[in-house]
C-alpha cells in the first residue's frame, strides 16, 4: 500500500483534507498493475484502509505478501492477513525505502 497524502495548507477544523492510498501488486517478473484504491477524509486510518483491503480478500485467495508501511500494521490487520493468505510486512513509519535484500528474500519465498 502506498499513500498520497496532499493536506490543506490553511486546515481549519472542518477541512482537514484527503488521503489516498493505492494498493499496486508486483509479479515475480517485476511487472505491476494497481489492484486497488481508497480516498478518504484524512481523519481515516492508514490501519483502517489496510483493514478494508485485506476484507476483500479471503482464505482462498492466492497467497500473497502485502508490504506496508508501520501505520498499516497492528494486531487486528497481522490476523486479519493471516485468515486470507497473506503475509503482512510492515517497515519504517516514516516511508523510507525497503531494503532491496528483503524484497529479494520475500519474493524468493513466493
């Protein structure tokens, strides 16, 4: 999941701006294809996007790593990923790159 967060320069209590997220899915071959979409007030959850996600999916869908910011991890979305086939990685909260040796390893294991 990857977010697109653009805020109102002048927020006030009622405008507090939009967030969208984009869930892209990469194949083995590197080829990648945007599966799905969300945008909402910016007061819903990175976590609470991840939930909606991972609600589409269930325990017959193919096996899968979702790899995610901090924000979409949690308890609840690790069981929630779990019951419908995938493996939920988060890294950093602060969007920094992942380690190109684990996203070797990650695909090595699919």
């Amino acid at each position: 999941m990857a977010v697109y967060n653009k805020r109102c320069q002048n927020q006030t209590k009622d405008n507090k701006g939009y967030d969208g997220n984009i869930v892209e899915t990469v194949g083995e071959n590197g080829d990648s294809l945007i599966t799905d979409t969300g945008y909402a007030k910016n007061s819903h959850s990175d976590s609470q996007f991840c939930k909606e996600c991972l609600s589409k999916k269930d325990s017959s869908s193919a096996p899968e790593t979702m790899i995610t910011n901090g924000a979409y991890g949690g308890e609840e979305n690790q069981e929630l990923a779990n019951s419908c086939n995938t493996k939920l990685v988060t890294t950093a909260l602060i969007g920094k790159d992942t380690n190109p040796i684990f996203l070797k390893q990650v695909y090595a294991v699919h």
